[in-house]
C-alpha cells in the first residue's frame, strides 16, 4: 500500500438521535489500483474508533501506508500516531479552504478563495510559502486575523505532497479519492427514514462502494508508485537522484 485515504460518513441509523458514523478507508495501491480496504462504524470520528479500525488493517497484513490523506479531524491523527507513528501526513487542502473561507465575510470570500487556490497548485513548496504570506498579509491588512492564522495550522501537513512524484499531486492534495463515492452513499441514504440498525446502514453503504469501486480509474504515473512503495525520496515531486543530475549538468 503506498497511501490510504481517509474520511467518516454520517448516516440516520441507530437507536440515538444523533447521526451513526461509518469510517472508510481507500488504499492506493502500488500497482496503481484504488481499493477500500477499510469500513467499520465508529463512534463519530474518534481517536480509539480510528486506532480500532487501523489496527483492524494491520492485524490482515497491511503495511504501514507511506503517506495517509485525511481532513483536520484530530482523531485519525493521533490514531495513526499510534498504530503507523512513521506512516506521513497529508491534510486536505478542500476542507482546509472552506474552513479558512468561512471566518471571512461573504462579500471577501470570491477574492480570498483566487488567491487561496493557487498555493495548493504553486510548482514547488517554497512558492505554496511565498503565496501564504501574500494571503496572510491581505488579510491583516483587511482585519482577518484569524483566517490568517489557521492557514498556518499544520502547515507542515499541508505541504507533505512536494515529498511525492509531481505526477501523484492530484491524488495527494485532498481526501477527494475517498469522499467522492460519497454521493452515491447519500442518494441511496439521506431519502431513506432511520435505519433501526447501524449494521444494516453499514451493510448498504458498503455493497454500494463496492459497485462503486468497479469504476474507479487507476492512480497516474503507477509506473512510479513501486519506487514511493520502495521509499524513493523526491523534492518538489522530483526524485533526488534525477535532481541531483540537472543540478550538475
């Protein structure tokens, strides 16, 4: 397994009032493949639910993913500390920029998001980091300390793709591979009453991701997932040794 994509999806099922949350886990594979190799209903998205169904993968033989794509959802983090403490970290650039986008007024929200889309897509990392401060500084000037201040949350985590193949980053930036299925999941899910059981949402959810599964596209550039799987190090998503020759030529 080179990288394991991960999300929860809320579901009307169970006894209580609140939402059930199922917890779905989506290998990249380094034949290029996507599967789900992960599922199982958690109590929302905590830390030992995560640490539960990570074990769960490592007990059938997986091996530690090199990277792990997820949302800001502190649970899966400290989970993965636990279980793969060397397993790399990646936060989904989507979710970071709704939750940036929702601390500034509408009316700033149009040009805020202009600048904020192009940091993710700057060709090196040095250039995501000159891009924050033009961010950052717009908005200090505009007054919006705080939208300011959580670009900067786990910056580190946000930039882990640069350490990956240029030809991967569509797949790396965002959690996207994993939550799109999710819309077939909430056509067949949010018109339906409560489910009485949780086992019997989990059950159509997960025959639906596996009919959904059978459409999925292979992962680009697989010819270069073997060398990730293998450990290869890359810098600005080319590999060192092939940097290390331009820069002497």
């Amino acid at each position: 397994m080179v990288s394991l994509g991960v999300d929860g999806i809320y579901v009307k099922a169970g006894l209580e009032k609140e939402k059930a949350c199922i917890l779905v886990a989506l290998a990249g594979l380094s034949d290029g493949s996507k599967v789900f190799v992960g599922f199982q209903a958690g109590y929302r998205e905590s830390t030992e639910s995560w640490a539960g169904l990570l074990r769960d993968l490592k007990k059938r033989g997986m091996n530690r993913p090199r990277l792990v794509i997820g949302d800001g959802h502190l649970g899966i983090w400290a989970a993965l500390r636990q279980v793969w403490p060397q397993a790399q970290e990646q936060r989904c650039w989507n979710h970071r920029l709704m939750n940036i986008l929702d601390r500034l007024p509408k009316k700033q929200q149009e040009q805020a998001k202009l600048m904020l889309k192009q940091i993710p897509y700057a060709s090196t990392k040095k250039e995501a980091e000159r891009l924050k401060g033009v961010f950052q500084a717009w908005c200090r000037k505009q007054g919006y300390q705080e939208a300011a201040l959580l670009i900067d949350h786990d910056w580190d985590q946000m930039v882990t793709f640069y350490q990956f193949p240029k030809q991967h980053w569509l797949h790396l930036r965002t959690s996207n591979p994993v939550e799109s299925p999710f819309s077939a999941v909430r056509l067949r899910t949010e018109a339906a009453r409560r489910y009485k059981k949780t086992q019997t949402a989990t059950a159509l959810i997960w025959k639906t991701l596996m009919i959904v599964q059978k459409h999925f596209r292979k992962l680009n550039a697989p010819d270069l997932l073997k060398d990730v799987f293998d450990g290869a190090t890359y810098v600005d998503g080319i590999r060192v040794n092939e940097l290390e020759t331009e820069v002497a030529a």
